[in-house]
C-alpha cells in the first residue's frame, strides 16, 4: 500500500468542503485532479471514503475516522518540515519573537537591549501582532517564540507564564475619580467599558469582565477594535469611558489620560510560548533571558 501526502492532503479539503470543485478551487488544482488522487488513495486502502452524489459528498464511516488522523499526519509533517529548516545557517542565529502591544511597548524593547550586550550574535525578529493573533501566528510557522496573554496550546510548543501584571484602571485627568489613590469598580457604575470585541480573544475578554462583576459592576462594554485603547482612546479622553489596561501600558497612554490602581487589586498572566524541541542554543538563551527580564520588570 503507498499513500502520499498530497492525497491526504487533498483527501483532508475534500473532507473540508465535502464537494470536490469547492476543495480543488480551496487547492488551487483542478476537479478532475482531486478526483483522481481521492479514487487513487481509496484503492490503496480498499475502503470507500466518501459517498458521492453529482453536487455533493459525504464521508463514509471509514472516511469520517481518517479525517481526523489525516489532520493530525499533515500537522505532524509540517512540524517536521519546520524543525529540519531551522538548521538552515540563516535560521540558526535567528529568533522570530510574535509578541502583543503591551509586550512590545516595554518588555521587548528591555529584551532586545539587553540581548545586544549578551547575546551579540543573535539576531532578533519581532513581529507585532494583536491581542489574539500570537498562538495562530507560532501555529502557522511564522514564529518561534510568543509573548502574550491567555495563550491557547500549540502541539510543539511549551507555555509558561513568565510574569503577573498589576491591572489599574485607565480613564480621563476630568473624572471625579482620577485623582483618588484607588477606585472601586462599582464607582464607575456611570461609564461604560472600553474593550475590544469578545470575538477577538474570547479568554482574555471574558477574563477583564469578569474582574468587573466580582468587584460590583456589570458594565456595558463598548468595542474598540482591535486594541484596548487604541483608535476609540479619545472615549477615554473625553470621560465617556473607561478601560482596564496593564501597567506596562501605562507610558503609551496620552497625557489627558490618568490610571489609577484598582482598590481591589488583580493582575493580568503575561505568557511566552516557545517550540519545546528548538534545537538552536541561541533559542533557549533568549527563553531564559525574556523570563528573567519579565520578572524584573514586574
């Protein structure tokens, strides 16, 4: 029996879709190529994968319990694949760092500084992305270390918190309560709450609410894609608003902007995700530096 993985591959779409011209326009080949290599991988097993009709498939009992397994060759191949290219000479010195906005606002810049006086010939890639888009990022193979909040698992990659930060509340120099050392959430009974939409990262969102409805508010959230206080700030600005940020957010806010610690306080996980198996010294250095930093930065 020979099977390829491009008829698994192909398989998998058809699977997907479950129509073949919907999955060879998904592969960018033609029909009559998918066909072919489904038929072709259903003599090798001898089985019937799907039951076909002229506008539609369906998968068979065999089908249904190949599907899975299939998804699971394809991702096992790609982290192959990914592992092997990291011995390529211009890989091997470096480092493709996703991190989220408030990463990237102060404990990547310290990071990066400090790998320049001790590991000199690393070079460090970062990459920006929004609250959300770290673990998917490391997932598609277009980075090798992530830095964020609320970090979904990855097969191949480790997870670990590396640093819990102070949650204060952000809102305008002109509230009332701007100048008061501490605020009870249930004093902002009157403005809603900035945030960006729970779509973006469910966790995360789910997480900031609830720190309101265990200190007495239940507010209504305002969206503010796709940063907590990012083109909406002026909401905060204008005291129609506020937010809970933080505290490495706190030298990227505008001047009429004040944030003020929470009377009951709560923090917020920060995480790194890093390939459990990175064969490349420089890789495990700089895992060990961006915890370090992390803590001292807390």
């Amino acid at each position: 029996m020979r099977i390829t993985l491009r008829q698994i591959e192909i398989f998998v779409m058809v699977a997907e879709h479950l129509h073949f011209g919907r999955a060879a326009e998904a592969l960018h080949i033609s029909q009559p190529t998918v066909s072919q290599e489904v038929g072709r991988l259903e003599r090798a097993l001898g089985l019937a994968l799907f039951d076909r009709t002229r506008r539609s498939a369906s998968l068979t009992p065999a089908g249904e319990s190949m599907v899975e397994e299939g998804r699971r060759l394809l991702s096992q191949a790609d982290h192959l694949v990914s592992k092997v290219r990291l011995y390529e000479e211009s890989r091997m010195k470096t480092i493709r760092v996703a991190a989220t906005p408030s990463v990237v606002n102060r404990l990547l810049p310290a990071v990066i500084s400090r790998c320049e006086r001790e590991l000199p010939g690393l070079d460090i890639e970062d990459i920006a992305v929004e609250t959300g888009a770290v673990s998917p990022l490391l997932s598609a193979g277009h980075g090798d270390i992530g830095l964020g909040r609320f970090l979904d698992p990855i097969e191949g990659f480790r997870t670990e918190v590396i640093t819990d930060e102070e949650i204060l509340v952000a809102l305008s120099r002109n509230h009332p309560c701007a100048g008061a050392a501490r605020i009870s959430l249930d004093e902002l009974h009157d403005l809603p709450l900035l945030l960006w939409s729970r779509e973006q990262h469910p966790q995360y969102y789910d997480y900031v609410r609830a720190i309101c409805v265990e200190r007495g508010l239940n507010p209504m959230v305002l969206v503010s894609p796709p940063r907590i206080v990012g083109s909406r700030q002026y909401l905060l600005s204008e005291a129609r608003a506020f937010s809970l940020v933080p505290r490495s957010a706190v030298g990227h806010l505008s001047d009429d902007l004040r944030t003020v610690s929470l009377q009951k306080p709560a923090t917020l996980p920060l995480e790194m995700q890093w390939r459990d198996d990175d064969p490349r010294p420089y890789a495990r250095a700089l895992c060990e530096l961006i915890a370090d930093e992390a803590a001292a930065l807390a």
